[in-house]
C-alpha cells in the first residue's frame, strides 16, 4: 500500500507547496464574504459529494473548495505541504487509512459537544481526531444453491479445510483484507489469525485479483461457492440495474459472527487538519455531516450504514436486516495494521 508518488504527481503538486495558494481546487465559489471557506481533501467521490456541499454552503453561508482524489495521495500531498497546506478537513475511508493519517501528524484533535454525542465512542478516534460519518460490513456472500448461511457462520470458518478451493478474495494490498485481518488479530490473537490467514489461502478458489465487486460477480458466474466483499460493493451491484440484479439472484450476504463479537466493520470518515486555516469552518463541516439531513445523502451515496442513531440506511441495505457490529474501536484496525500485513506476506497471501 506504500506506494512511492511519481514524478508526475510530484511536480502537480509542486504550485501548491511553492505558493502556498490553493491553485488545485478545481471550483472556488462565493458565499458570504465574511462566512469564509472551508477547503476539504476528501478521498471518497460521488456525485452526491456536490449535494452535500451545496447543503452545507446554503445552512452556513460557508464557501466549499473540494480537492478530491486517493486516500494515499491527498494525504501525502497534505504532508508535503506541511505547515502551509490549505486543508481545512482531511475525509478519507478505512480505519488503517485515518490510523496513517495519524501517524503522520495530519490531524488535530477537537472539540465538538454534538460530535460527542452523534458519534458512539467506538467510531472515534480516543482523542477526537477524527470521527466516522458511515460504517460499512466486510460480509460474506455466498452461492445460494452451494452454501446454506448456517454454513458458514464466522469468519474463523473461512479457514477450515471444507472450503478448499471456495473461497474468493482480493489481495493482501487491500486495506479492506488488512483491517479485517487486524479485527481477527484484535479477537484472536496473532496466533491465530496467522494460522487463519493460512488456511484461508490455502482454500483460495483462484488467485486473488480483482476488487470486491469482481469476487461478487465471479461468485455469480459459478466460481468457487464463498466471497469476501464489503458490504456497499454488493449493495451498489443490486441497485445496478435488473440484468445485474437478476445475475446475483443466487448470492447471499451472511454477516458473520451474530453469536459472538459481532461482523467486522470499517468506516468512512474525517478530520481536522492539523494546520487548517479555517479551523472553525472545518468543526462546523464535520457537525454538518453527522446531522440527520447529511447523513442520508452521505451513506445513501455508496449504500453505507449511517452513524447517527435514527437514520435509516437506503433500502436495498435495510432491506438485509439489522446485524450485530463488532463493537471494537476502529482505532485497533489501525493499531493491528502493521502485524496483519506481517502475517499476510508469511501466509503467502499475494
Ligand atoms: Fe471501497
């Protein structure tokens, strides 16, 4: 996941880190002059991210400058511009990547009475450097007509020699496999997670390749009988269109682990920067995104659970029922991250 930037990327942000200026927003608009901006570095993009905006603009009267792009280049690019970056906001997904943005020194803890109380403790950072705005499960979808649910009721069982040959999951790169392997590490220990992690591989129905939504559909063509998939990839394929739906027909989501800690959950969310300019914009940003109207827009987008209490996921979701989160603190995906990797590359898990 380190990747190294290219030079190409270097020297597109090179104006930035010379000026000082925000030359890469790609939209500035007027609001009230003495409301000011808010400028966000976001790593999720969705048309519904201008919505959002233009919500916050109209009930503040705050300007949005959004620069929008992956989670490990924005926050590199804010690390490079150190002390003079123009963010205000950094909002990424994943636990392992808010954990990094931690590490390095791209956030600031806040002060919020409405965070505080919208965001249950176990989705924010200890100390308030971030919090999370939508959860999302790492589920298992099964082929119907080869796995009963019952089956397959923990992630533990993923690794029992039955599935030889079943199974399909991305790579050890994703962030997604690194943190639900850090939840089993959390859980289990590293023992035993590592020999999870082995018999895992070894009942691989292919090797790994592909993101999520290509184990899903795979699934659907008849390959291999378990796949491993975030929650919203499967959501968003159903909401497709009804060839898409009508392939999927004979796959199930099971959330694991109902009789014990609960299925593993990440999440979508954000923080202050560490040198934010428009430090109070950016607080009243983040309360913005956990109020009711905000919420629906923001997990209904990429058919995601939202955080604050009351709020109802989009109905393909709820249509899956309710299910019982692991209650760990995301702040362990990020604590875990570094082993879990450890454990991949010695389980051989490409
Ligand atoms: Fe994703």
């Amino acid at each position: 996941m380190h990747k190294v930037l290219t030079r190409r990327r270097l020297i597109a942000a090179a104006p930035v880190l010379a000026t000082g200026l925000i030359t890469g927003f790609p939209r500035i608009r007027r609001a009230h002059a003495d409301a000011g901006v808010v400028n966000i570095y976001s790593a999720r993009h969705y048309p519904s991210d201008q919505t959002l905006f233009d919500m916050f603009t109209q009930e503040t009267g705050i300007a949005v400058n959004a620069i929008q792009g992956v989670a490990e280049e924005l926050m590199q690019r804010q690390q490079m511009e150190g002390d003079s970056s123009p963010a205000d906001v950094l909002i990424t997904v994943d636990a392992g990547n808010l954990w990094r943005a931690e590490q390095w020194n791209l956030l600031q803890p806040i002060h919020s009475a409405i965070l505080d109380k919208e965001v249950p403790a176990n989705l924010r950072h200890p100390v308030n450097l971030w919090f999370s705005f939508s959860t999302r499960a790492r589920v298992i979808l099964r082929d119907k007509s080869k796995v009963q649910a019952e089956d397959i009721p923990t992630y533990e069982e993923l690794a029992d020699p039955k599935w030889q040959g079943k199974i399909l999951i991305t790579t050890s790169n994703s962030i997604y496999n690194q943190s639900l392997l850090a939840s089993i590490i959390e859980a289990d220990g590293s023992e035993k997670a590592e020999a999870w992690a082995k018999g895992l591989v070894a009942n691989l129905a292919r090797r790994p390749e592909g993101a999520d939504t290509e184990q899903a559909l795979a699934l659907a063509a008849g390959v291999g009988a378990l796949a491993v998939s975030n929650s919203y990839y499967f959501g968003r394929l159903l909401g497709r269109d009804d060839e898409t739906r009508k392939k999927l027909e004979h796959v199930g989501i099971v959330f694991p682990n109902q009789q014990d800690r609960g299925t593993h959950i990440n999440v979508s969310g954000g923080g202050v920067a560490a040198y934010a300019p428009n430090k109070e914009n950016a607080v009243k940003f983040l309360e913005f995104l956990i109020s009711p109207e905000a919420q629906k827009v923001f997990a209904d987008a990429n058919y995601e659970f939202p955080v604050r209490a009351g709020v109802a996921p989009i109905d393909i979701v709820a249509a899956w029922g309710n299910f019982k989160p692991d209650p760990v603190n995301v702040s362990a995906l990020g604590k875990n991250n570094a082993e879990a990797v450890r454990i991949m590359d010695r389980a051989g898990w490409r």
